[in-house]
C-alpha cells in the first residue's frame, strides 16, 4: 500500500515539474507564456508542498532555482577541454587578414562558410550535462581550471535542468554560454544598491559576474539572470558536423542562442558584422562585437589551435561609445524612496548617434572620488540604453574656476530633513509626503499588511497620481465616486468598492499603521515592537533615540530611523491631518509592563521542517507571545523548532550550538501566557 501511495505522489511531483518546466520555457526562452503567473505561483507552491512533505526533490525540480545554504568556497573544476578566449579584430582588413590566414593554413582559394553572431558582453561559463541530466557548471577561469558554480547557474531560469524525455540525450556535453543581464534589470538592480548605500556595478557584465560569484545561491536567484549558449566543449555521443548543426541541436533541446548568421566568404562576414552593428543600440542587452567562426567542425579540427585561441574562429571588437563634453551644472534628484542622487547637466554631446545631455553620477561618495566639479570636462560612456556615466575627469584642462557642488541639507522636492546613516553612502528625504516618493509611499501604505485598501494596486496609484487625484497620504480619504467616475478601469462597482475600502481602512491598529508609513528599517515586526511599547501615536511625536534603543530587538539603525521620522514638523503635519480625516487608530499590542511581554519576549526563532500547522500560524504564534520568526539560522537565532525533514537548517543550527526543540516544545514554552494557542 505504502509504494502505490508513494509512486502516486511521485508521479504526481513528475506531472508538476513537466508542466512547471514547459511554462519556465515558454516564459524565459520563447517569451510567450501560457498562463498567467497566479496559476504557475499556484502550481509552484503544490509542488513545493510535496517535496517538504516527503523529502525529497527530483533532479529537474524548478523548486533547485531558489538558491541553496551559502557555501563556504567554490570548489575548483578542471575543463575536459580548455575554454580558450578568441583573437581579436579591430577593422574590416583585419578580418580579410583572418580569412586570408585560414585559406593558406588549408591551401586553398574557396570561399569559406562561416557563422557571425553577436558577442554578448558577458560572463562564460560551462555547463555539464550526463545522459541529459545537469551534473555541474563552472567558469570559464584561466582557461584550463574554473570555479564550481552549479548551484548558481541552476537559479538561471532558461538553463535546463534536464533535457526533454523525447530526445535520445548523449553521454556527455560540456555546453557553453555567456550569462548577462538585460539592461533594464541592471538599472534597476544599481538602483535598488544605491537606495541602500551599496556600492555600484560598473556595467552589466561585472553585475553578471558578481551575481554567479556568490556564495550565497539565494542572492543570485534574486538577481534577474540570462544566458545564451553559443558552442560546446568536450561532447560524448553527439554526432554534428557543423557549428549551425550543433546551435540547431541545442535550440532543439530548449537551449537559448544568439541570433546566428550563416556567411559565404568574408565579404559576406563583413556585410552581416555590419548588420549586427547598426543594431547594437536597439538591443535590450549589451555586445561589444560580433563573433565569426569557420562552420564546419572537421575543417576546425584541421585548423586547431594556438596557445590561447583557436585559429578557426575571431572576435570583432566595435567601438566603445565614449564622447567628451563639459559639466554645465549639478543638481539634486529625489528617487522614488526617498533617495537624493547627484546627476550632471553636460553640455549636449552626441555619442552612438544619440544626443546625450545628462549623467547620472551615483551618489555622494562616488562624486568625491572621482572629484566631479561643475564646470569640468569629462569624458561620458553611453553602452546601449543604460544611463550615461562620468568615466574619467579630465583634470588638465581645469581653470580654477570650477565649482564643487555640496550635499543639499534639505530635500530639494518637499523640503524635509535630509539624512545619512551611519555607514552608509545614501542620502535620504524623511519626508512623509515628498511628491518625488509619493506613489512608491501611497502603494506600500494601501498595500494588505498595512492599511489593507483593496483596489489601491500599482496601476491604480499610478493612474489617480498622473490625475492628480493623490498627491498624499490625505488625499486618499477625500476621493469619491464624482471623482473616479470616467477613469479607465473606474466602472460603478469598482468605484463604490474602493471607496469602501478606503472606509473600512479608517479603522485600523497601531502596529499597522506604523508599518503603513514606510518609515526606513520598520517592518511589521518593528512595527508590532512600538506599538508593544507605545500606547498611542502621539508617545512616538518628537521621541528622542534612547527611549527607542532600550527596546529589546530594535536595532540602533531602527530606533535612529524612527526618531529622526517623528522629529520632522512636516511629517507630524501629515499625521494629524490623516487623524483628522476619521482615521481611528486601537492599540491592542500596548504591553502595559514587562509582566505582559511575553513568554517568548526577546527570543529569536526559525522554524523548519514538516509541521503540524501551517508556518505562517506559527510564527503568527511566536511574535502574539513577544518573540521573533527569522527565516535563516544565524548567531542571533536563539531556538530551531524542527519538524520532520528539517533540511539544511537543522544542520546549520548544530554548527552554531543553537538549541533545536519540536513543535511541542514550542507550545509548552507559550502555555504560560493566557488565550489559545491556534
């Protein structure tokens, strides 16, 4: 009985993953997905459920992409057959040089078939495949040795895991790639670093090559990888006889690849690296060239290679988009969160045929090290659609009348105080309701976990704040009906709905609330911490840091974020005035002394495993009782509460010496606070 009932769910599991693997597919590689993201979200967490249920995961499971425990190095993989880098070519004649090379080599005059594709300008790696299955991926390194960095690569959506049941896989092939990143994800990524005070990736290539190199594969799961395959290495039992032959095979077995081009003579090779050129600028990632390779696999034998290049293939190199211009002014924008970045005003200067009149320069500290003075001449990188850049100051042509610009004291937008934090390279505005921040605030304080408007979603944000409908958090409360009605997606039911959100939202608690105002450092659990502390709003007005410090779990970055928020006038301003528009605000966390704090007060817990409620109610449990649900084992973790299959956690936790206890443990510790449990 007990087989029949574990073949049902293992081919239940078998089902999930095909279907999972089909949409990742058709999502990732052929960009046309079949259904929406609810149902793939829906499928995925089934999926998961099975495999903590019975632990256990398949090879091909999309469950492998979330990233695994951090490793403590990479191991060293030694190539079956070196990846060697490619000569490179700087002109037309150059080429004719490479083609002339080639005909003498083989002595002969025929016109020689050959492959051009774009050059992505990436990181290379290689990936090992045994009788179809993923077995290991590692970098490119010096050519003979690379880094292990399986578990990395796996997070890579479009990298399959297994190749299709319906294709005869061969023994094994060493496939080759080069991870990038579009452009848009490297913008964005840069700037949620420089909202946070981390330090900038130059381009997407060192953001690519920074992401596969972390030691923690959760990190680079988060990270917005792609990958495209342009060869192969060592292969066993795969019989293809040209280079469009092997990119056909691997486009067969839901491999991505470059936009490949087949060429008759060099001639034709120069026509279609041209091609590739002009369209550089329109392509949503970045390349620096173009790649042109003999097709025919037996002829590259024949012409093997030289030290550190084969004599079959070359890269041609394009220009970098480079311009020198003059910085006319400085000035301070405010970001969407509040972050004050420094951006140059340059005298227009055209490069890559795009007129290019403004540089972002990053932030303060970036500014200071490169000493960037308005008045300066400059030399700005324009690399496909990513904002232009200050590469390198030219400080020989200085006058003495250049000027340096100083970080604003006061938001330039709304005025408000302007802050650092310790450590940090960030400048933000606390304002509350800076117009710069206004749809990114109003989208997290109508969002569920805080003032739960159902309606307020992005679109809709985005759609009253271009009407000028919303400019504040108040605004919200003196929309109605007249107003919404003719707004697209405004019908009479969902305009009534949303104005009975906003209603209901007036009754709301304190922890909520708090959590609502997007106060820097405050989530919902620092959020539960004050109002645990602070019986009404008002405690908070003007509180001073030590009163906020001496609060057991709430950091000094925290505390000093919630004391500078609440020393702003304008901010107060904002509140009454929301208090004001009928908002009832009850505290039902208010611990009146320390006798009421909690069984589990200042305890940090991670729960793990199989249990016999579901996770969420039972950190729901730990923080009702005065205790903190963290997802990850670390030296401040104070109890593991393991259930069956625990996994990586429990091993974690005997490392560091940190007590592991069940579920009933658990229970035992809260039963001295009264109320039910569940």
């Amino acid at each position: 009985m007990g087989n029949k009932k574990t073949k049902k769910i293992t081919d239940e599991m078998g089902n999930l993953i095909k279907q999972l693997n089909e949409h990742n597919y058709r999502y990732h590689v052929l960009d046309s997905p079949a259904i929406p993201d609810e149902e793939y979200d829906r499928l995925f967490r089934k999926l998961k459920e099975l495999e903590e249920a019975h632990g256990h995961v398949m090879t091909d499971s999309p469950t492998l992409r979330v990233g695994a425990p951090p490793l403590d190095k990479f191991d060293k993989v030694i190539h079956r057959k070196p990846m060697l880098s490619l000569d490179n070519a700087f002109s037309y004649d150059e080429l004719r040089d490479f083609d002339i090379r080639i005909k003498r080599l083989l002595k002969s005059d025929s016109e020689i078939m050959y492959t051009v594709e774009p050059k992505y300008d990436g990181l290379a790696v290689e990936i090992s495949y045994e009788n179809g299955v993923l077995v290991r991926a590692s970098t490119r390194g010096d050519g003979n040795t690379g880094e292990d960095v399986t578990l990395n690569v796996k997070t890579i959506m479009s990298v399959p895991l297994a190749l299709p049941d319906d294709k005869r896989p061969p023994r094994w092939i060493d496939i080759r790639g080069e991870i990038f990143m579009l452009i848009a994800d490297f913008e964005e990524l840069n700037r949620r670093r420089n909202e946070l005070g981390e330090a900038l990736f130059a381009n997407p290539r060192n953001a690519s090559a920074g992401s596969i190199r972390q030691l923690d594969s959760s990190i680079t799961a988060s990270r917005k990888l792609n990958i495209s395959f342009y060869g192969a290495g060592h292969v066993e039992g795969l019989p293809v006889g040209t280079h469009l032959e092997l990119m056909e095979w691997l486009r067969s077995n839901r491999f991505t690849t470059p936009d490949i081009k087949a060429a008759k003579g060099i001639e034709e090779v120069i026509r279609v690296v041209g091609s590739i050129e002009k369209e550089r600028e329109s392509l949503p990632f970045e390349i620096d060239g173009a790649v042109v390779k003999v097709n025919d696999i037996a002829i590259q034998n024949i012409l093997g290679e030289k030290t550190r290049e084969p004599r079959w293939a070359i890269a041609y190199k394009f220009a970098a988009h480079q311009g020198i211009t003059r910085i006319n002014d400085i000035i301070a924008s405010v970001g969407r969160i509040g972050t004050i970045t420094p951006i140059a005003i340059l005298e227009p200067v055209k490069i890559g045929g795009v007129t290019v009149s403004r540089s972002t320069l990053h932030n303060w500290d970036e500014l200071d090290r490169k000493d960037i003075r308005i008045g300066d001449k400059v030399v700005v990188e324009r690399a496909g659609d990513v904002i232009p850049h200050v590469i390198e100051v030219l400080t020989d042509e200085r006058t003495g009348k250049e000027r340096k610009f100083k970080v604003p004291k006061a938001c330039p937008v709304c005025g408000s105080h302007v802050e650092q934090e310790e450590g940090e390279v960030a400048f933000r505005c606390v304002g509350l309701n800076c117009p710069a921040q206004v749809r990114e605030k109003i989208r997290h304080f109508s969002s569920r976990a805080a003032m739960d408007i159902e309606g307020m979603g992005e679109k809709n944000v985005e759609l009253l704040s271009e009407r000028g409908l919303i400019r504040s958090f108040s605004d919200i409360y003196i929309l109605d009906k007249e107003a919404l009605s003719g707004l697209p997606r405004f019908a009479d039911r969902s305009a009534d709905n949303l104005i009975k959100a906003i209603e209901k939202s007036k009754r709301t608690t304190l922890a909520r609330f708090l959590f609502a105002l997007g106060i820097r450092h405050v989530g919902e659990f620092g959020s539960k911490l004050l109002a645990r502390n602070f019986r009404e709003l008002k405690d908070l007005y003007n509180v001073d840091i030590e009163p906020l410090v001496s609060i057991k779990q709430l950091g000094e970055k925290t505390a000093a974020a919630v004391s500078g928020f609440f020393a702003e006038k304008r901010n107060i301003e904002a509140l009454n005035s929301l208090v004001a528009m009928g908002i009832k605000i009850s505290n039902p966390d208010f611990r009146d002394n320390e006798d009421e704090a909690g069984t589990l007060s200042g305890l940090t817990f991670v729960v793990t495993g199989s249990m016999p409620e579901p996770r969420n109610r039972i950190e729901k449990l730990i923080e009702e009782h005065g205790g903190h649900a963290s997802s990850s084992v670390s030296g401040r973790t104070d109890y593991v509460v393991a259930g069956e299959n625990p996994g990586s956690k429990l091993n974690k936790a005997r490392e560091l010496g940190i007590a592991v206890i069940s579920y009933d443990e658990l229970v035992k510790m809260v039963e001295e606070d009264q109320g039910t449990l569940f």
